[in-house]
C-alpha cells in the first residue's frame, strides 16, 4: 500500500500527501482509492491494490522498496525477528507428551485459534476456517471495505488476466515478479518477488512469490493458503497457483477493495 496511513473509511488523515479541506469524504476517498487499486475488469467487481501491504508509493528506488512487509497469518504486525510457532500469535506453550519410558515427543507448542481437531498441532477446535476480520490487518488498517484476498479471490484473478514473469521490473535491479494482465480491459497490475521467511532467514529473493490468502486450509488446520509463483515450472514457464503453507511463516499481502454490495 502507498504511504496513506489512515483509515479511508474515517477519514481520519495522518499523512499530508492530500489536504483534507481539498476534499469532501467521498471524493477523498475516491482519489484514494483511484490511486492505490486497479480495475481488472472482474466479474466479481474486485479491485486489486497495486502494491503491497506496507509499501511506500512515494519510495520505489529498489527491489526492496517494493516488498512491504512480511506478515504471519493473521497477525497485525510485520517483519518479526523470528518466524516460527513459538513466536506465533495463535500458538499455546503446551509443554512435552511423555511416553511410558519418559521419552519426549510432540510440540511444545500448539495452535490455539482457527483449529480443528483433526491436527495433533492444534490444541483447541473452534472449527473457524476463514481470517475474522479482528485478525485481518487489512481491514483493521483500513476499515471494511478493504481486504485481504480468499482463495476464490486468487482464481478469478488467474483465470480473469494473462500473467508474464518479468525480470527487473520498471528497470528496476533485482526486481523480479509477475505482470498480470485484464483481458477485458487490459489493466495491469505486478506482483514482485518478495521471497518469504521462515525463522530468521529470508528465503528466496527474486525468485519466488508468495501471497497470503484469508482462507486457513481445510485439512490440516496448521496450514493456510497462499498464491505462490516462481520461473521454474516446466521449460522455465512461470509456475503459479495457490498453495498450502505453515501459517507462522512471513509472506506479503496484496489488499484488496470491495464495495458495499460485495461485503
């Protein structure tokens, strides 16, 4: 997202990019909106934001500017020192199983919220399988009419544009990621790869991208779906889809706009 750090829906401004005596409420909020999002001409009316979450629009002078921050699924806050279940928000000091012999198994910690019991990791089962909107940085930065995409959010994308893996993007240096295409309209919008981290390190840089999605996956509650994609598929083709992935790792976010008839 681009440095406009209010809630649009408030109108409460902390940035002086737009004056607010400039605008009624509507107006700025459509400016805001014209801005930050692009039409791609879906069926679902879904707007797609530009950048993502975290990203400065006004500083875009390397690959890095580009990224935004890494978040872990459903949590509010970005670029944590360590990403693991230990340092996880939804996780519960649980200590060690001991088995007859006194020998330790299992994890010390559990998953304490969007759980099931069908996973050993998870310590609770309130059977909740989408992000409550408490949990879902999007709107809790932005207010409802903004989101984070679900899985059937990432498949009208794909299916609704023709997407192209680009290398040093805007002549950028290292800035590699995805065009993707309307083909109703013709609009545009570019997904970099901002690699991902898992624990302390930063994975793949330039290499891979990986998106949250709202959507916890169905059968290992443990996981969440994201929309991932890379250069390496067969014959060097992009490799794009959406996968399941350890919820405690950082990926990026890319909101979303909704109106008040898709809420």
């Amino acid at each position: 997202m681009s440095k406009y750090n209010f809630n649009i829906d408030s109108v409460s401004i902390e940035d002086n990019i737009i004056e607010k005596s400039m605008y009624d409420s509507k107006s700025l909020k459509q400016t805001y909106i014209d801005f930050n999002y692009v039409d791609l001409g879906l069926s679902s009316g879904v707007l797609w934001g530009k950048y993502n979450l975290d990203v400065d629009c006004n500083k875009l002078n390397n690959a890095k500017d580009w990224y935004g921050g890494y978040y872990a699924w459903g949590e509010l806050k970005p670029n944590k020192v360590c990403y693991s279940l230990k340092d996880y928000k939804f996780s519960k000091y649980m200590g060690y199983k001991t088995l007859s012999d006194n020998k330790l198994y299992g994890s010390k910690y559990k998953y304490s919220k969007y759980t099931s019991d069908n996973d050993n990791l998870c310590c609770t089962n309130d059977g909740i399988k989408v992000l409550l909107p408490e949990d879902t940085v999007v709107i809790q930065r932005y207010g409802i009419h903004y989101d984070m995409p679900n899985d059937l959010d990432f498949t009208e994308l794909m299916k609704g544009t023709k997407s192209k893996f680009i290398y040093n993007y805007n002549n950028v240096n290292g800035l590699n990621g995805v065009v993707l295409t309307s083909l109703k309209n013709k609009n545009s919008i570019f997904f970099p790869c901002a690699g991902y981290y898992f624990e302390y390190t930063h994975n793949d840089e330039g290499n891979y991208g990986a998106y949250w999605s709202k959507n916890r996956a169905y059968i290992a509650p443990s996981y969440a779906s994201y929309l991932g994609f890379s250069n390496r598929g067969k014959d060097n083709s992009l490799a794009m889809n959406i996968y399941e992935s350890l919820r405690y790792k950082g990926y990026s976010i890319r909101p979303i706009y909704k109106n008040d008839e898709q809420i």
